[in-house]
C-alpha cells in the first residue's frame, strides 16, 4: 500500500510539473506581445511602427527555444531569428545584435 501512495504522489508530482511548462504557442504568444511591446516603447525602434506579425517557436533541448518572428517593416516582412529561455512561467527573448538592421537601411 506504501508503494501504491508513493507512485501515486510521484505522478501528481510530474503532473503538477509538466502543467506549469507553457506550450509552444503560448510560448510563440508571449515573446510576440513582449517583443511588440519592446519595439513600441524602446526609443531605437518606436519611430518606425514595427508591427510583429508572428513568431513561431521550436524547442531546442531543456528551457531552450529557438524562434522567428515575423517583423511587418514599410508593408515588407522580416524574419528575425531569435534565442527563448522559459523557466515555467516567465520567458525570455533575445535578438542577436544586428537582428533589426533591416530598420536602419
């Protein structure tokens, strides 16, 4: 019976676990409002509308996720690789310097 309680509360355990780990397109969802609300507010790039169309997100091993968010520049679409880091809850995104040249040309 012991054994049978213990299995039983190391499945409630990974259940609890695996239910705090976004899925990918919520992942995709929140590194689209963050990154828009980034290039709305940050002086570099407010000034030239930048519009993030989607961002499509693939795990990569661990907490690590590597995306492409589709930029809407001057009505032309621009694909911007990006490195994601998700703890559970909270996500991080980053653009490799030079991402956003396309801004700038």
């Amino acid at each position: 019976m012991k054994k049978i309680v213990q299995i039983i509360a190391s499945l409630m355990i990974v259940a609890a676990i695996a239910g705090c780990w976004m899925s990918t397109e919520d992942i995709g969802d929140t590194v689209k409002s963050s990154m828009q609300e980034t290039l709305s507010t940050d002086s570099n790039f407010k000034e030239h509308n930048l519009k993030v169309q989607d961002v499509q997100v693939l795990k990569k091993g661990g907490n690590s996720y590597k995306g492409i968010a589709s930029i809407l520049y001057n009505g032309t679409s621009h694909d911007v690789p990006i490195e994601i880091t998700v703890d559970g809850r909270n996500v991080m995104w980053e653009a490799a310097p030079g991402s956003f040249l396309f801004v700038r040309l």
